[in-house]
C-alpha cells in the first residue's frame, strides 16, 4: 500500500441524504489527495443509493443467445425508471456444471453516473473506472476473507448514508440490496442506532431473498462506519444465529502499523471496504 486518505462527507452537498452538489464534494476530495500525496490521475468510483440495482437471473434454455437484450428485457420489469435513461452492464455468473446459466446484472440512472465523473473531473481526475458498491464490496471481501468456493457470506455493509447488504458464494456476487439510513439518524444515541439498522437490514433482507435463492449462510461480515458499533454485531448474532466478524479490508496488505497511514487503517479500517474493493480493480486492459 502505498497511500490511504480519509475526509468528513461534506454535510452542504447532501440535499435529503443524495449527493447534489458536485463542486462541494471536488473540493474536498481534491484537498484530501493533495493532503495525502496521492497523485494518480486515473481513478475508480462507487456509485450506490436506491437508484441503483443489482439482480441475478436465470437464462432460459432456448434463449437466442444475445445476454444484452436479455439482460434489458430483464431490467425493464423492474427499473422504476425507464431503461432508456439508465446505464446498465451485466457478467456472466460461475454456476456448478449442469446448473442452469445465470447473469447478474447491474444498472443506475445516467445522470448519476454523469454526476460522478463530473465530480472527479472538477477534482483533477480521470474517472476510468465507474462501479457499483456491491461489486466494489465483493472484491474486497473475496481479497480479505478468502472464502471458501462453496462458502455463503453475508456481508452488512453502513455506510454513511445507507446500508448495503451482499450476499456471496464463494467469490461469486449473488445478490444486493440497499437501504437508506439518513445522516441525522447515524447521529442519534446508539438506543436508537441498532433498531434503525434493523428495521433497514429486514427490509433488504426479505427483498434479497426474493431475488437469490435462499441459501444457508456460513459467515457474517460485517463493514463500514457502522462496523464498530458493538449493538449491531450482537443484534445480527441474534438474527442469524452466527458470530459476527468485522471485516478487515486490509487483512492481507502490507503496511507498517507504526506509520500515520498504519494508525488511520487500524482507527477507520472498515470504513475503506468500498475504497480497497475498488483499488483491486484492474487499469491494464482499458
């Protein structure tokens, strides 16, 4: 690891908990990496909220074969806006042999990806690289966890605006599903914290279900700013009936724990999940 930078959200750019203010959020990201020392110009970048959406489907047998259309077919029954207004890309899922072909696929509206590059472009970067959470989230788990092929993880992501939970098999991205869980709430009393989580947390919970098959969970991660939050853990232990781990993004870099980045990583290590799921994305064939 070379460089790792942290900075407050920038409460004037929210408008109702949504990112609206571009040249806010620039200038403090650009005073974050030049703070940091941190002068890569390429960069990569999340999106996330209730506007974007990740499912996993099922090919028929006799499709024609075309995975785009039949991924937009597929998102037109449930964008509650209209595809030709989104961005959408979609991945072939690894299935057992014999099982049936699977995609996975992913969309969010134009604009907030437009939003995002102009946001990194006032910033002084080049935004190759537009994500997903989910996925960003994934990668990070599958470097730091290293789970078994067959293994089922669930990870519970908070964020500073909402929660994200993921579920995974093996290194294969089953399902996602958000919830909104608004600043002024993240800063109420810890009572209040946990219920808040849970009730977000269900929601997602019943609707993932719908979407992945069910499947029995073998390990629970837990990540984000939220991860520390000692009610939470045992709320989830209550729920699943299995220990709760916090997910170290850094399990498995090399840095000096002495170091001012060493200090930042071991005080704020889960809040960088989503940043180390996107640092271990790869430039090369861009």
């Amino acid at each position: 690891m070379q460089h790792i930078a942290i900075t407050s959200t920038p409460a004037a750019a929210l408008t109702d908990g949504v990112f609206t203010d571009s040249i806010t959020v620039a200038d403090h990201v650009a005073l974050m990496l030049l703070a940091a020392g941190i002068r890569q110009k390429n960069v990569a970048v999340a999106a996330s909220g209730a506007k974007v959406f990740l499912r996993p489907e099922v090919v028929p047998e006799d499709h024609d074969g075309n995975l785009l259309s039949f991924a937009r077919e597929a998102a037109q029954k449930v964008l509650p806006y209209s595809i030709d207004s989104a961005v959408l890309d979609y991945e072939p899922m690894d299935t057992p042999v014999g099982a049936p072909r699977e995609i996975i696929w992913v969309s969010t509206m134009a604009e907030q990806i437009e939003w995002l590059r102009e946001a990194v472009t006032l910033a002084g970067k080049t935004p190759l690289i537009v994500d997903v959470e989910a996925c960003a989230l994934a990668n990070a788990l599958v470097y730091s966890a290293e789970p078994q092929p067959d293994q089922i993880s669930l990870l519970v992501h908070i964020g500073a605006r909402g929660l994200n939970i993921c579920l995974l098999r093996g290194r294969t991205l089953l399902g996602s599903c958000q919830a909104t869980i608004t600043l002024n709430r993240l800063s109420e009393t810890l009572e209040s914290f946990p219920d808040r989580v849970a009730s977000a947390l269900d929601g997602c919970w019943a609707g993932l279900k719908k979407t992945a098959e069910p499947h029995e969970i073998g390990q629970i991660h837990l990540s984000g700013g939220g991860a520390r939050e000692k009610a939470v853990g045992e709320y989830l232990t209550q729920r699943f009936g299995l220990p709760v781990q916090e997910l170290d993004p850094f399990r498995t870099v090399s840095y000096s724990p002495s170091s001012d980045e060493g200090q930042l990583i071991q005080e704020h290590a889960p809040a960088f999940t989503v940043a180390v799921g996107l640092a271990l994305r790869s430039f090369e064939d861009l």
